[in-house]
C-alpha cells in the first residue's frame, strides 16, 4: 500500500484528500481499497525513515484526521505537538542529560537518543485529562491512544512511513517539563515519527484471531 516516495518526483501534497472539505453526511459504503488497508497496514521502524517529510498543508490533513476518533463526553482530552528538526535535536541533548541523571545505561540512552538523532518530524500526542465526574481518566486516555492510532493509519495510508514511540520520556516529567513544556497533568501518548520510507520492513507473526476471540450467543 506504501507508494514510492518525493525522490521519484511524485507530488506528496496531493497525496491526502482534504478532509475539511468532507463535511457532507454521506451514506456508509463498502471502501475495500480501506479495509484492504487496514489488513495490511503496518509500522515503519524509525531506522527506516528518510528525511523527507510531509509539508503543511498535508501534515495539517493528518492532524485532523488524528484528531477524528471516539471521545466520551466531547472533552477533547487531547493536544498535539509538531516537533521539527532543531527541537528534535534539543529533545535529543535532553534525551542524554535527562538520561543520565535517572541513571539509564549509557546503551539504552543512546538507542533512546538515535531514534530522534536520525528524526525529522515527530508528533507529540499529549494525553490532557480534563475533570469530569462522568468520565474516567482511563477512557480519556483511551481517546489519548485512539488519536496515536488513528495519526498512524492516516499518516501510512498517504504514502509516508510513520511509527508511535513512548518509553520514559513519555512520562519523565523533568523531559516533559524542560522538553516540551507540559503542563503537571499530561503525559505523552505517543511520539508519532513521520518521514519518507527507506526501506520496507518485513511483516511480523500478527495476532490469531481465532485464538484470542470468543464468540457468545446467549
Ligand atoms: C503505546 C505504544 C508504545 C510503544 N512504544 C515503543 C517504543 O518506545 N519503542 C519501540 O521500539 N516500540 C514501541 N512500540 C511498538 C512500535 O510502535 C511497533 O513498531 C509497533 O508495535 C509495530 O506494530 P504495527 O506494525 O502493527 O504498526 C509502541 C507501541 C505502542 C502501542
């Protein structure tokens, strides 16, 4: 489903359909090409993305599309963060002072810090709980995941390699502080790594639905 790439000169502005324009209700219809998609889809390591990434105007089509999912209650308990090349660096030294601090094996620091080494678009999706007596925190989070999800499948369905990353930083709240400027109650959901793909990473054993589904009748 992943179509060839910039380099080969194809236009990737056009390659999502604008989707602010389609506001009118439209009756369901089988989509095959979609759920073919959605047999098929998989994630794009980051060793695997290239330096190309989407421009505006397309990013700002996945970031709608990402902010489309089930949220209990309309409270919206969600942000979104672009994080272009020079504050990617920055996360990148912080990733190595923070790391250090908390006293993670120089190994693990490094493989944390090479992902955003070699990064040139990341999407924070930042979890932002909003009090509700209705609607706990776990389902609010849930909506946090679904956008992740949902920026993944949009961002891979338009042609361009994409990956969800958490690990501490996620959660770290001297890196959310210094790096991203959090508020107390938020937490990362996802770090969504967008670029060109390099190279097709081979599918893995996926899950046996068979195994893992129970069906009941009454
Ligand atoms: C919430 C969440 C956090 C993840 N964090 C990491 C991570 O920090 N490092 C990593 O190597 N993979 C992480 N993964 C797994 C990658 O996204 C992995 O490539 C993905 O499971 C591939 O699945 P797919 O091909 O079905 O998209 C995470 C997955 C999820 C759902």
């Amino acid at each position: 489903m992943i179509r060839e790439f910039g380099a080969r000169g194809l236009d990737l502005a056009r390659s999502v359909p604008d989707i602010e324009a389609m506001t009118d209700p439209r009756p369901l219809s089988p989509n095959p090409e979609t759920l073919e998609f959605l047999l098929s889809r998989r994630s794009r390591p980051p060793r695997m993305l290239g330096p190309e990434v989407p421009d505006d105007a397309t990013l700002r089509n996945l970031l709608t599309a990402a902010l489309r999912v089930p949220d209990h209650g309309k409270l919206e308990p969600w942000r979104l963060i672009v994080v272009r090349r020079a504050a990617i660096e920055r996360l990148a030294a912080l990733t190595r002072t923070r790391g250090a601090e908390l006293g993670i094996s120089p190994e693990r620091i490094e493989k944390d810090a090479s992902g955003f080494d070699t990064a040139h678009l990341i999407v924070a999706v930042i979890s932002a709980p909003k009090p509700s007596d209705k609607v706990p925190e776990t389902e609010q989070y849930a909506s946090a995941a679904s956008a992740c999800l949902s920026l993944l499948n949009a961002t891979l369905a338009s042609g361009w390699g994409a990956v969800w990353l958490t690990g501490w930083r996620a959660t770290d709240r001297t890196f959310l502080t210094q790096g991203l400027d959090l508020f107390p109650h938020e937490t990362v959901a996802g770090f969504i790594h967008i670029g060109n793909e390099i190279r097709t990473p081979p599918d893995r054993p996926r899950p046996d639905v068979d195994a893992l589904t129970t069906w009941i009748d009454e």
